[in-house]
C-alpha cells in the first residue's frame, strides 16, 4: 500500500471515531461561572450555640447590618441550634442545566481534630449553595479551645447537571477562645 491510500484510510477512521464521540469519555459539559468568593471571620463566644459572625476587624456583627451578607432561612432564635448567618457559594448554571453543590475543608492552621469538629457543624445546601452551622450545644457546637485563631480553606465545589464544574474556595477563620 503506497503512503496516500494509508494517510486517507487513517483519517477516515479517526474521522469516524471523532463523529461517535471518540470513545467512552466524552468532553465535559459547559461550566458553571461565578465570582471569588469573600473570606469570613468567627468567633467562639459560646460554644453552647453556633459561631458568631464578626468583622476582619474582630467587631461583632448583630445581624442587622446591611454588610453582615445572607441570613441562614432556617435560624430561629428562639432554640439557637442554627446560625444566624450563612455563607452564599451560589453560582450561575449554563443554559438549561441545574446546579449541585457539594464542599471540602482543610486546615491551613487548624489541627485535623478542628477540622472535622467543624464539619461535623456545617451543612451545604446542595440545590441554593448555602452554606451554615447546625449544632445542639456543648460538646456538638464547635469549639475553637486553642487559644489561636484557627484557618480553615473551604473549598466549594458547583457541578452542572451536564458535567461541568466550577471549584472556588475562600478562608474561614474562627477566632480563639478568650
């Protein structure tokens, strides 16, 4: 066979396979976009009940504020078993698809035992990206004993129903026991 016949028997293959798809993983789906996502300050000011939310500058937050950001839908002062606040990870799906979301954490300055206490106390809405505490008080609500401020990396993951994903992450500190 000369090298033309063999060059054009090749292409017509890999055309061939190209049409079907080329094999059994096919190209992920269109992905999510969104914006970075803003680091948030805590502190244990009671561990019988969900962290509070305060300033970089260590200033509590009431909850009234126009910058305090979303209001977790489930809080209820009255049983202080869910956290006032809540952190939004929303993203914006491609064209006709749905989101899921899903999230990690790690310690950048938190031991592994401060990283799963933690996880143990926020939940992810896995339809809206909200994330928030839920705890029933001592030991269940999350207790920052070290004595230093704490670093966590969460990382948040929004999956589209047509396979593509967006990974943002930002920095939760909870502020030590004082």
């Amino acid at each position: 066979m000369t090298r033309l016949p063999m060059l054009l028997s090749a292409s017509v293959v890999l055309a061939s396979l190209a049409a079907c798809g080329g094999g059994s993983d096919g190209p992920e789906g269109e992905a999510p976009t969104g914006g970075a996502l803003a680091n948030v300050w805590f502190a244990d000011s009671d561990s019988y009940h969900p962290l509070d939310k305060i300033r970089p500058d260590g200033s509590f937050y009431s909850g009234n504020e126009a910058d305090f950001g979303p209001v977790n839908p489930a809080y209820a002062g009255s049983t202080a078993t869910q956290s006032r606040w809540a952190i939004d990870t929303s993203a914006t799906p491609p064209a006709g698809e749905t989101l899921s979301y899903t999230f990690k954490i790690d310690g950048v300055s938190a031991s592994g035992s401060a990283v799963a206490a933690l996880l143990a106390n926020l939940r992810i809405n896995s339809a809206t990206g909200l994330i928030t505490q839920t705890c029933k008080g001592f030991p269940e609500c999350y207790d920052n004993s070290s004595g230093q401020d704490e670093d966590f990396l969460v990382t948040v993951t929004a999956q589209a129903s047509g396979g593509g994903k967006l990974e943002r992450n930002f920095l939760l500190r909870v502020r030590g026991n004082r």
